[in-house]
C-alpha cells in the first residue's frame, strides 16, 4: 500500500475508531469538554496530514503533466 494511502485512513482511524473511547465530558482542555477538543484537534490534524498527503502525490509534482 502506498504511503499516501496510509496516510490518508489516519484520520479515519482517529475519528471513527477512538471516539467511543474518549467519549468524556471532563476532563477540560483548553476550556472544552475532551470531546470537542478530541475532534477540534482531529479537524487540525486532518488538514496537516492531507497537505502532506498533497505533497507527496505524484500527480502534483511540478512538470508532471499528468492527465
């Protein structure tokens, strides 16, 4: 599987599979119950990897007129 295809179930995994186990009201991060800061940071973490994501893409490269 490729690297980018990895990548790409990270969030996935994140946000489906671990939500039931923080599914908490206290503790307070940042002055949110856990749950909104577990999927706040989720929504982060998602855009950072799929930027990395859009990085390594072939198809992206410059002079790679891929069609």
């Amino acid at each position: 599987m490729k690297l980018i295809h990895v990548l790409s179930t990270i969030p996935t995994i994140g946000m489906l599979f671990f939500l039931p186990l923080v599914n908490r009201v206290e503790p307070f991060v940042l002055g949110m119950p856990f749950i909104v800061f577990w999927i706040f940071l989720w929504v982060v973490l998602t855009s950072g990897i799929m930027a990395i994501v859009f990085k390594l893409d072939p198809a992206n490269q410059e002079g790679g007129d891929v069609e």
